[in-house]
C-alpha cells in the first residue's frame, strides 16, 4: 500500500507554497476505469472462493477454483508501477514496485512453480487475505478518484489491515517454507556450476532469504499503517471518544 503523499512546503518564508496539481481528466478517468476493473476482478475471486467452499463442503484445495483469476488479476496489478513512473499516481515508485512484484513473485515464482503447494491450507490463508485487501483497497481508490468516499470503506481501509497483514503473511512464509523441500529436492531454478557464464544460483537459498527479509520489512509496513489510520481517522476517534 502507497503512503499517503506529505504536503508541500514553501521553499523560503516568502514564498508561497506551489498547489499540488493532481492527474489530468484523461488520467483520472482512466485509473477510475481500471480501479473498478480490479475490484470486480477480485470480487470474482472472492465469490469464487465462497462458491467453491459451499459445492465442496471444504476449505481444502479451494486455490484450485480461483487459479486463473487470481493470476490474471495479481500480476494485472503491475500496472500500478507504472502509474507511479509516469507520474499519474503520487506513490514512490520502489516501494509500490517491491509490494506489487513480492505478490507477483509468490504467486508465479512460488505458487504456479511448485504446485505440491497449492493444495496447503496456507495458500488460502494469503489468498483471502489478499482478496479482502485488494477489494478493500481498490474500492477506496475508486471512490477517492470520484471525491465520494463513504466513510465505512475509509475506516475499513486502515482497520482491516490489523488482521489482514498477519493473515497474509503468515500464510506467504508458510508456502514458501511448505515449498523450500520441493525445490531443494527438484534443483527448480537452480544453476549449477561449471557452465559456460561462470554463474551459481540456488534457488533454495534465495527462498530462505526471502523469508528472512520479512522480519525488518513487515514491522515497517504495519507500523506505517498504523501511523497512517492515526492520521486519517484518529481526529474521528477522538471526536468520539469526547461524545
């Protein structure tokens, strides 16, 4: 998730500070269109879900019936760091990139790789999450883009994530940790030497630091959202509070 652009300063005291401008009619009616795309897209994959789960009578394997929309849908999302590079989204275009290609990268480098995996009860734990999210999350970009936002999806954009985040990465370190024995076994994307570019890369050791790398990044990520639903909603809470 984008941090929230910081407001602009003046430069010296007499300066006025410059409006900052936001994306042109054509700009704005584009990310309109493709934020109600992705959130039908992942309302799908949540109705999926929920129709599978009544036919089978299970929770187990229910990846299965959601596969091709959640792909199709999750790398879609790509397109976001484009709009952060060509400037028609105010987001930093690294940390939109690392949040976007780390889902990307679990759900074709991880999930669709080692298909042992897919039928683990952790896949459905980030599935639900990310479909909770994601629905959450591009309705709010929607509303915002058309300066109509109800404040049940505001409040539920920056309360949700208290046990979404957890959820959704606990079920990404248990697939890639259910994977580690498959790919070591296998050698899936391993290079070996000798070859002719004088290049080693094991894969299974790639996944292992992927997981280690969750213990610094995660922390930053919640505590930021955190400190954003203090900035969006605790003057409400406040408020309340005094009522």
């Amino acid at each position: 998730m984008s941090a929230a652009a910081a407001g602009t300063k003046a430069a010296h005291g007499d300066v006025a500070p410059k409006k900052k401008r936001g994306p042109s009619a054509l700009a704005t009616a584009y990310l309109v269109i493709y934020n109600v795309v992705m959130t039908a897209g992942w309302l799908v994959i949540a109705v999926g879900l929920v129709r599978a789960y009544l036919a089978r009578g299970s929770y187990h394997g229910l990846y299965y019936s959601i596969e091709k929309p959640l792909k199709f849908f999750q790398t879609g999302a790509m397109l976001e760091i484009v709009h952060c590079a060509v400037g028609i989204v105010p987001s930093s275009v690294v940390l939109t990139g690392f949040q976007v290609m780390s889902r990307v990268f679990l759900t074709w480098a991880v999930t669709h790789s080692v298909r042992e995996v897919q039928s683990e009860d952790s896949v459905l734990l980030f599935v639900t999450a990310w479909t909770v999210t994601e629905i959450i999350r591009y309705s709010f970009y929607t509303f915002s883009l058309l300066n109509h936002l109800p404040y049940l999806i505001k409040w539920a954009r920056y309360t949700f994530f208290f046990a979404l985040y957890p959820m959704g990465v606990t079920g990404e370190l248990l697939t890639i940790y259910a994977a580690l024995p498959y790919v070591q076994k296998t050698g899936l994307y391993s290079v070996t030497l000798p070859n002719k570019y004088n290049f080693s890369f094991d894969y299974h050791t790639f996944l292992i630091l992927v997981m280690i790398s969750y213990i610094p990044l995660f922390p930053q990520l919640y505590f930021h959202m955190i400190r954003q639903r203090k900035k969006v909603l605790g003057h409400i809470d406040d408020y309340s509070k005094v009522e």
